[in-house]
C-alpha cells in the first residue's frame, strides 16, 4: 500500500504542501486537503485514495494558478489552458477553466471586444488584421469576426474612418518625399497595419494623387 513518504511546506505563492508518496509520486496539496485527508508522513494510502487525492490536489492547484494568472489581466481560455499546461496541469485545465468561466473571471467574448476597442482607440487597424491577432490569442472565428463588429459599433467608427485617419497622418509625415516613393511607403504602412489593398490603393490615390494639387489639405 502506498506510504507517504514525505511532506513539506511547498515553495512559492501558492503555499500547501509537497507530498512525497513512496519516494515517488510528488506532488502540490493544499493546507485544507492535508487536513480532510489526515496526511501525515507514513500514513498509508490504498491506491484509489491516491488517484482522488492526485485529482483533487491538482484540480486545486488548477484553479489556484488560473486565477493568479487572471489576475494580471484579462486573458482567453486558450491562453490559461496554455499557462496551465506549462506547468503539468493540462489534465485539469478544463475544469479550472470551465469554473472561471462560471465564476465571471474568463469570457473569451468581452475579452475580445475590449482588446478590439483598445487597439481602435490607441493603434487603429484592418478588420482582417484585428480578426488575425484575436485569433492567434485563442479567440474562435465566429467570436473573433462578431467582436470586430460589435466594437466597432461601440465605438461609432467604420474600417474606412479608421483606414482614412491612419492615412492621413501617415501621409503628412511623407510630404517631403517624391510622390511614387511616398505612396509605396504609404501603401506598405497601412498593409502591416491589416487595411485591404482595394481600400488602401483608394485612399493613397486620393490623398498623393499623381496631380501636383492633389490630396491633403
């Protein structure tokens, strides 16, 4: 039968203890476990105990790590299963993230609105671009596509204001240089900022047209 074998203050914010089980099996318990289940080094345990016990102390952890690690800043579900996983919690990632969800703490369609609002206000960009960086932190299409919209509506703005804005101030900063040199520059600019090339080739013809009279006054 399973002994345990050692059990000692574990390190760092979370707190517990490190359970050692036959030299062997190590892992983090809570204050609170270690009480309920009567741990003490040479207690003995049959193997079903340790197989709940092995459960109930990572799906505590879990949830410990997942809510310091939301307590930063708002993060995707996808993001904390990651962070999760990095430190060999994966097999209890769900249940820690579904009880977040439950608890207010992750909701991957706010999350999305407001990174999407943020970058209109301080770093405007493309709708295909914005739907890109959702999607590379986790967000699912539908979701990712339905809070561009969505926070675009919020913030009273079209994709064209928003291309139109960008170009314009880009274009000032350009004024001193040979017009075909100017609109690549200009083109490239708002491509890495995620505008479609139809849009972009309309608003760099209108503000450096070819005509010396042209664009931005």
């Amino acid at each position: 039968m399973p002994i345990v074998t050692a059990l000692e203050p574990a390190p760092g914010r979370l707190g517990g203890f490190l359970l050692e089980v036959d030299d062997l099996v190590r892992f983090r318990v809570s204050e609170d476990l270690c009480q309920r289940g009567g741990l003490h080094v040479g207690a003995r345990l049959s193997a079903a105990e340790l197989e709940v016990l092995g459960q109930e102390a990572g799906d505590s952890e879990a949830m410990n790590r997942a809510v310091h690690y939301l307590s930063y800043r708002p993060r995707t579900c996808r993001e904390v299963s990651r962070y999760l996983g990095k430190h060999g919690l994966s097999r209890h990632a769900d249940a820690a993230i579904e009880r977040c969800i439950e608890l207010g703490y992750l909701n991957d369609e706010v999350y999305a609105r407001a990174l999407v609002r943020e970058r209109i206000r301080l770093k405007p960009r493309g709708k295909p671009r914005l739907v890109s960086e959702l999607l590379g932190r986790g967000v699912d299409r539908d979701t990712a596509e339905r809070a561009v919209e969505t926070a675009l509506d919020e913030e009273g703005v079209t994709e064209a204001a928003l291309l139109r804005e960008v170009a314009l101030r880009r274009a000032r900063s350009l004024k001193g240089l040979d017009p075909p040199v100017a609109r690549r520059r200009l083109s490239a600019f708002l491509g890495r900022r995620g505008f479609r090339t139809s849009a972009i080739r309309q608003v760099v013809s209108e503000l450096l047209p070819d005509e010396p009279d042209g664009g931005l006054g």
